[in-house]
C-alpha cells in the first residue's frame, strides 16, 4: 500500500477560521467562505444515519435472523 498523500498544512483565517491558505481581505470573503462550509457539513450530514437507525430489509431477504431483545434485570 502507498502511503497517503502529503497535503501541506492549511493556513485558518484569523478572521472567521476556515482554512483558506491566506486571509480573507473583506467580511464578505469570510461570509461567503463561511457559507461554502456550511453547505458542505450540509452535503455531508444528509448522507449519514445515526448509529441505531434501523436496516432496511429488503421484502425478498429472508435470511436474515430475527431481532432479538435482551434485558438485565
């Protein structure tokens, strides 16, 4: 295996903190970067499940056991 690529280190704007490599010269550059950020968490979360979301089965997938519930009393 190959090792991972170096990717140089990212300069944060002292600003508003998005690694952007240089500062950005107006409050609308740290706005629109903001934005851009904000989109991409966005991207993200909407693909993600939380970790106890149930599997969905498919109608023909009868293989798979039955759920079984456990309780310590």
């Amino acid at each position: 295996m190959s090792p991972l690529p170096k990717v140089p280190p990212a300069n944060p704007c002292p600003f508003c903190g998005v690694a952007a490599g240089v500062p950005h010269e107006t409050q609308e550059g740290c706005i629109a970067a903001l934005n851009t950020e904000i989109a991409q968490m966005r991207g993200l979360l909407a693909h993600l499940k939380p970790a106890g979301a149930a599997v969905a089965m498919d109608e023909q997938d009868e293989t798979r056991p039955a759920a079984i519930r456990l309780a310590l009393d």
